[in-house]
C-alpha cells in the first residue's frame, strides 16, 4: 500500500468488516485491512482512528492495530519517534472510562506493555504508570500492570534474553511500590465481596508479577492480597451472598502458584507453613461446595490440594519412614477426598500429582519405602474403579470422541503407571473379588474388568490362582450378559495374551470364543484387537491355525468389524505366516495377498471412481497389503531362496498398474508407495529384475506430478541396493532424473517452505546414497547444486524436513573421518574436505543464522550433531568460521537493545569450539537463541 489511505476509506472499510452482510464484500475488506496493517501508514490512522472515536469497531480495530505494530513491527520507527508514540498511547489510555469497551482497553494495554519492553530508553515504566494513573485510572493500569509479566514471560515479542534480564530487574526495583499500590487498591472498598471484578484484577496482576518472580516470595509476610486470596477462599455463603465462580478461580490461580514458585525455593519455611496450614484448613470449604454442587469451586479446592502436594511431594518421599510418615502425608488425604468427588474431571486434577508419585517410587526403587504409599494407591485405584462405572441405564458401548471414554483410557494409563506400588496381581485379585461381591451390578463388573484389562499384561505368565478362574468365567458367561461387559472381557483376554502364550492348553478355546465374537455386532471389533494380541504373543504355538485364519479373513468383510480391526487381524496372521516352515509360507502369503490384490485390480479393470473410506478406495486394499508385507517376518539363511518372492513377483504387477491408473492422486500414490517400501523390506535383495521398471515409472510419474512419495521410494531402493555395484549407477541415474524436478519445485517462491515434504524425502534420500554408495555420490557432479539447497533448507522451521537435511550434512561430513580402515577412505577424505573448505563458511553462518531466527529451540539438537562432526573433523577451521558466524550476527535492535555483548558472543564461541558432544553444543546454541528471543 503505497499512498495512506482517507479516514473514511479505513472507516467504510471496517463497517464493510464488520456489518455488511454480503459475504464476498466481507473477504474483500478483511484483506485490504490486512494489507493497511501490515504498511506503515497503519501507525498514523491507528493514532486518529482512536482520537476520532467514531464507533466500537473502528477503535477496536485501531487500537487492535496499534498493539499489532508495535508487537511485530516496532523496528519501522526511528528511534527520534517512541516517545511521541508513548505519549500518544499514554494519551489515549488516559481518556479511558467505565463506558470503554474491554476489548479496546485490553489492546492498548498490551500495546502499552509491548511498548515498554522494547523501549530501553524508557527507564522504569511501572513507576511512571503508577504515579501517573494510581488515581484516576486504576483499571487501565491494574490491566498494564498485569500484561506486563506476562508478555515479559511470554516471549512472543523478541526482546533477547539481555533485555529481558534488564526489564525483570526494573520489575524488582519497582516490587515494593507495586505491592503497596496493590494493598491499597484491595482496601479501596470496605465490602469488596460487591466489587469482583476490580478485586479480580488485584489478585492477576499480583499473581502475574509472582509468577515471573518480580515480587519475591522474602517480601511477603503477612500480605494483604494473599490474605483477601484466603478470604475468598474462606468465605462462607451468607444473607444471599455468595462469591462469584471467576472471583474463587482469581484467588485459586494466586495460590497456586505461590506453591510452583515454593517448588523452586525450598528455602521458604515461614511461607511454606502459613500455605500449608491455610490450605489445609480449606477441608470444611471443600465439603461445603459439594454440598452446594458447585463444581467450579471443588474444582478450585482440587486444585490447591494438588498443587500443594507436588510441592510437598519430595519432602513427603524424603522423610517418611515406617516409624514416622512426614507430617504433611495428610494432603494426600485430602487429594483423595477429591479423587472421591463424583464428577471425574475433578478426580482427573490430581492425575499428574500421581504419576510424579510413582515416578519418584520408581526411580528410589526403595521396596520399604513404595511400601508405605501402597494404602494411598489402593484408595486411589478403588475410587479409579468407581469413577470408570457407565451409567447403569446404557444399553450399548461407548462411542469414539466420547469424553468419558477418553477419561477411562487417561485411567488405565494411570493404572498401569502407579500398579507397581501395589502389585500387579494383588490390583488384578482384589478386582475379580470385587466382580464375586453379592448382588453385584453390570456397571460395577464392566468397571472392574476394565481395571483388570489395564494390569494384565503386567500380571505374571506364572499366576495360577486368579487368572485361570477369570479366563473360564469369561469363556462361560451367560448369553444375556451386558454388551458392555462382554467387550471389555474380551479385549481383557486380549490383554492377557502373554499368560496365554505360557498356557497353549487354553489357546484353542479361546481362539474358538473369539472367532465366535466376530460376527456378534459391537464385540466383533474386541474380538478383532484380542485375536491380533493373540496371534502375536503366542505365534510359536499358532501355526496349525493359519489355514482357519485365512478362512476368517476372506469372511472378515462380513464381521461386525471396522477396517482398522481387520487391518490388526492381517498383522496378526502375517506374523504367524512368518514362523511356518519355507515350502508352506509360500501358498499361504499369496494366498493372503492375493484377497487385497484382485479387489485392487478389480477397481482398475472397471474404472471405478474411488469414493474415501469405502471399498471402492484403493486405499483401504493399500493398507491391507502394507500391513500384510510389514509382518511377515522371515529369516531366510544365505544361499536360500525367500519363500515370500513368489507372493512379492504377483504383488508387483498390480501395484505397477495402480500407479499408473491413479498417478495424479496424491493420497492414493502416497500409500502405493508405502506398499512399495513394504514389498521391498519384505523380501530385500531379491528382485533385482524389478528394479529397472520400477525405478523408470517412479522417475516418470514424478516427473510430471512431484509426488515426493516416489522420492521416499527411491530412499529405499538406495538403502536396498547401492551397495550392489551393478545396481549403483542405476540408482545414481535415478537421483539426477530426481534433481531437475525437485529444484524447481523448490525454486518457487517460498518453494521450501510449501514443500517440505519434498526436503525431508529429498534429503533423506542422499543421506541414503552417502551412507551406502560415498564415493559414487561424493563425486556425481550435482553434489554442489544439492549441498547449496541443502544449506538453503537449514532455515526451514518444520521439524522432520529439517531434521532431514542436518542428517544429510552430518552423513556427508562423516564420510570424511569414519571407516578409516576401508580402502575408500583417503577418497572420501579429500571429497569431502574439499567440499567443506569450499562451503564450510557459508554453511556455519547459516547454521549460526537458522538457530537464531528461525529454528525452534527443540530442533537445535540436529543441528548440535553437524557442529560436532564439522569440529571433529577441522576444528580450527570451524572455529574460525564459527567466529565469522557469530560476528555477522546484529549486536543491537532497533530501539537501542542490546542483542548479545561481545563477551556473550566470545563465550559461547569458546563453549562449542571446546565441545567434542552434541548436548554441549546443543546447549550453548540455545544460551545464544535465548539472547535473541
């Protein structure tokens, strides 16, 4: 946007925005505001949009606008102009009254905060808000005062961590006259229980300026915002007053996190037990807002004691005894008082609290001391159980997406992560008496099932006092038993596949009873996932069943089952396949190809359109035979044939044709290839006389379509194949029919960035042909064009095309210094060094570049791993370009931030040069990310 557009222009549009009912009028001035914010016209007519004061939506939009430039594109002003503009917005919160929209109220105070932070010239802003507004404005500055923390800590705006530190210590300077204007702001009105919203503000903002550790916890004796936070949480309904649910959550948020700040500094005794004794004493509030079902405020106590605990927790570990349990082992009480609430989002609040219990148990593996948490955990998992129980009125199962069902699956993870601390099979007993209790209903035995479904693969194979006992009662129960019930006993036999594997005298029944439940509407899918667990524990034993499993499967289509289940039986049955002798794997796979094969071919031969999802869909054949060629599993002795090759010499034919019919369908080509890379695994290096067509459809079709699939193909055959010299130059033909598409696809305007799928397969495959053909790779003479994308990629910020391309440097520069032995190594040596003393600068600066600006902290990690290898392999030449890299780097903001010392810079040269690890490196390029973020 060239020109600055007319105030009414901007207005008109906005009404357009906001009011027009035509929806194509919308889109056009959404754009165009667009477009006006993202040019620098938009400081001024945010500034007269907000003086004007035409209506809601035109201040709404300039005031959304002036926050969004000075968040994103603060670097647009000369410096000589912040403190007009800080003047400009101080000017406009100052005209701020009770009639001012929220929403504008919250935009201008982030914009303010945003200000502030990247405004170093401006020296304590908070004491200048406070003295400026603490009497004629102090809601405005109560929500300043509250953003401020929370952009600080928020690092959406890239300050560095220089400024940061700088800001944070202005904070602490200002703590006490924050505090005192906190104090006085929560004795303002006598009856604050009628002022919630302004007594909300008070308990976030000071909450806000704790959680980023401006206040310290040494500065809060007897303070008078955790006191009004105790009040609240104290208060008892009275003459129709009660306290609002925002109001209880304010004061529940400023606890807790008092307790995570406690976490961190253990040396806080007095504050320490002034939080402890209070929380405690919030045992009668808690009963009461269960009596009143107000869940939100149980949700808030829940919370507290939670919190309370974890920070407690190692204490409670570390000095309990049997003599003597720590004096604070009483707020696991009060944590299972809650678990014992009957909502289960509230018992689902202590679930973390659980798993930091058992991870600690475990990591001490102090059976004397697990022993003395194992009551607390019997409490836990019995109320688990109770909670788990359907309602009695439900005729049918659980659907997927159902909340509570994904809260049971949360359960049974618990389960099995805390079960050690009382015992598998002690868990497993004490459920199947609770499913022999008198008068016992179905819900409360579907439940204790689903317990014992959690722990039965930890159960001991050797058990054979309950186990036996709950298998028969399974296998005999009664015809009218609840559909619920019979699901979950059979997928708990499937979960006691192990037990069955040490005890094939039960196997044929069970298999019996599952085949039975195949075609039983609902319990078909349990059968399904039971008879896949089955087949794959117990596969030495299941060999004489293949020819009934076959049988099954070609009537699989008929079950009252999903294809997922059917796609887990074909996984079952080809790993069973895998373990029969040679001459008779042969019949049985094509046999089971063979039902996925001519579904296939029978698309194809009448043309049919491919409807997603049905068995008109290629896809849905694709994946059956994936799974079929991924589990088969054949040890084949050298000088022998594969028994599977016959099965593989029918299924490449039709997947030929499949590419051909479907090629410009990304989704349908996509798993094509995968049944490609499966058939390849399968039989490995025996079908060289498959090679040259496919080599040639996959480079034709990509050609064409770019399918990066076809790449990901080529990856395989490489992996396969380039260490056979006759296939060699075949496969390196086959990368340079690759290279002319790929580049241009990536030459495009934000090409890498739309295509990273074509990075990660692209590079995955010359990592392939560096680590199984170096010197034929080494030496093609596109090495240059692919190692200059290959640093243009670094940049890339999607995590496996990027992890993609630093294997393929870490790969390249490898071959430089690894195999030292091998005749190929004074080759490879000077290749590469050759290589690196052409690329090597540009390549660390760019490195240096990425990690800074664009990389996510968790990608650094990879790029660790090419600095070590580069260090390793010329240290001093890295060193030097490392010093390059880091000088390029700018050494202040706009604004006059001070981005990283040159001491910094020098540190954390000297920190990777010394490094001879990836996480020594990894960590100091995450020290430098942080000076720039």
């Amino acid at each position: 946007m060239d020109q600055k557009p007319s105030l009414d222009l901007v207005i008109s549009a906005v009404s357009a925005l906001y009011n027009n009912p035509n929806i194509r009028e919308k889109e056009r001035a959404s754009q165009w505001l667009l477009e006006l914010q993202k040019s620098v016209h938009a400081w001024t007519i945010a500034d007269e949009l907000l003086h004007l004061k035409q209506d809601l939506e035109s201040c709404y939009f300039a005031a959304q606008t002036m926050r969004t430039k000075i968040h994103q594109s603060f670097h647009e002003l000369p410096p000589e102009v912040h403190d007009s503009l800080r003047d400009s917005v101080l000017d406009h919160i100052s005209q701020i009254n009770e009639s001012t929209s929220t929403v504008i109220v919250t935009q201008l105070c982030v914009a303010l905060a945003d200000l502030a932070l990247q405004m170093p010239s401006w020296q304590k802003p908070t004491l200048d808000l406070i003295n400026r507004f603490s009497q004629n404005n102090i809601w405005p500055l109560l929500e300043i005062l509250t953003v401020l923390p929370e952009e600080l800590e928020s690092r959406s705006v890239r300050l560095g961590e220089n400024r940061r530190v700088e800001v944070l210590e202005e904070m602490k300077f200002c703590a006490p006259v924050v505090n005192e204007f906190l104090k006085y702001c929560s004795n303002l009105y006598e009856n604050w229980q009628d002022h919630v919203q302004f007594n909300v503000k008070v308990l976030r903002c000071f909450t806000t300026w704790i959680s980023v550790g401006a206040i310290s916890l040494n500065d809060l004796g007897e303070n008078v915002v955790i006191n009004r936070a105790f009040e609240i949480l104290n208060f008892k309904p009275q003459n129709d007053k009660t306290i609002s649910g925002a109001f209880h959550e304010a004061a529940t948020d400023c606890i807790c996190t008092l307790l995570l700040c406690l976490e961190d500094n253990n040396n806080q005794m007095q504050l320490e037990n002034f939080l402890f004794n209070n929380i405690i004493n919030l045992e009668v509030p808690y009963h009461l807002s269960v009596a009143n079902e107000d869940q939100g405020k149980s949700m808030d106590y829940c919370r507290l004691f939670t919190e309370l605990a974890e920070a407690f927790l190692e204490k409670i570990i570390s000095n309990s005894t049997v003599k003597q349990m720590h004096y604070a082992i009483k707020i696991l009480d009060l944590v299972l008082m809650c678990v014992g609430h009957h909502d289960y989002e509230i018992a689902e609040i202590t679930f973390n609290l659980w798993y930091v219990l058992s991870e600690e148990l475990y990591q001490k593996n102090n059976k004397e001391l697990t022993e003395l948490f194992k009551p607390y955990v019997e409490r836990l998992i019995t109320a688990l159980c109770r909670h788990c129980q359907m309602e009695p009125d439900n005729e049918g199962l659980l659907e997927d997406g159902d909340e509570f069902k994904d809260f049971r699956l949360k359960v049974s993870d618990l389960i099995k992560d805390v079960v050690f601390i009382v015992g598998s099979s002690s868990c497993f007993r004490q459920m199947f008496i609770n499913l022999q209790s008198p008068g016992v209903t179905w819900d409360s035995s579907e439940a204790a099932l689903f317990v014992m479904q959690s722990v039965a693969k930890s159960v001991l194979p050797t058990e054979n006092e309950v186990v036996p006992k709950v298998v028969e009662a399974i296998l005999n129960a009664p015809e009218n038993t609840h559909i619920a019930v019979k699901y979950t006993s059979v997928l708990l036999l499937g979960e006691l596949c192990e037990w069955i594997e040490k005890h094939p005298n039960t196997l044929d029944p069970i298999l019996n009873f599952l085949v039975c439940c195949l075609p039983v509407p609902g319990i078909g899918a349990a059968g399904a996932v039971a008879l896949q667990n089955i087949c794959a524990s117990c596969n030495d034993h299941m060999p004489r069943h293949v020819p009934v499993l076959l049988q099954l499967l070609h009537q699989s289509d008929t079950f009252a089952i999903s294809n997922v289940a059917t796609v887990g039986l074909l996984k079952g049955v080809a790993s069973i396949i895998g373990r029969l002798p040679h001459p008779e794997i042969t019949p049985a796979l094509l046999e089971l190809c063979s039902m996925q094969l001519n579904p296939i071919c029978q698309l194809i031969e009448q043309d049919i359109r491919p409807i997603k999802g049905t068995k008109s869909d290629p896809v849905l054949w694709l994946d059956r035979l994936s799974s079929v060629l991924r589990y088969v599993n054949v040890h084949v002795p050298e000088g022998e044939l594969n028994p599977c090759k016959p099965a593989i010499m029918e299924v490449w034919p039709v997947l030929s044709r499949t590419f051909d019919k479907y090629q410009s369908d990304i989704r349908i080509m996509e798993r094509c290839c995968r049944s490609v890379r499966f058939m390849l695994r399968c039989v490995s290096q025996d079908v060289r006389e498959l090679l040259e067509s496919l080599v040639g459809q996959i480079v034709r079709i990509y050609s064409v379509y770019k399918h990066s699939c076809f790449l990901y193909v080529g990856s395989i055959l490489v992996d396969e194949y380039a260490t056979d010299v006759n296939c060699a130059q075949g496969l390196l033909d086959m990368l340079k029919a690759f290279l002319e598409p790929t580049f241009q696809l990536l030459q495009e305007e934000n090409g890498l960035k739309n295509h990273p799928d074509t990075v990660d397969d692209f590079f995955r495959l010359c990592a392939r042909f560096i680590q199984r053909a170096p010197v034929a790779f080494l030496e093609c003479e596109a090495l240059v064009h692919i190692v200059q994308c290959a640093i243009m990629a670094s940049t890339l910020d999607h995590k496996e095309a990027n992890m993609s391309v630093m294997k393929f440097f870490y790969d390249l520069i490898n071959q430089g210094q690894s195999g030292k032995l091998d005749p190929s190594y004074e080759t490879r040596k000077m290749l590469v060094k050759r290589l690196i003393n052409e690329y090597g600068q540009q390549l660390v600066s760019t490195l240096i570049t990425s990690c800074v600006f664009y990389l996510h902290s968790y990608m650094l990690s990879e790029v660790g791993d090419v600095f070590v290898q580069l260090l390793d392999f010329d240290r001093e030449s890295t060193s030097k370009w490392l010093a390059t890299g880091l000088d390029m780097l700018p050494k202040n903001s706009n604004g006059g931030i001070m981005a990283a010392t040159p001491q910094q810079l020098t540190n954390i040269h000297e920190s990777i040069v010394r490094s001879n690890t990836s996480k020594s490196v990894t960590h100091a390029l995450k020290d430098l990310t942080r000076l720039y973020r």
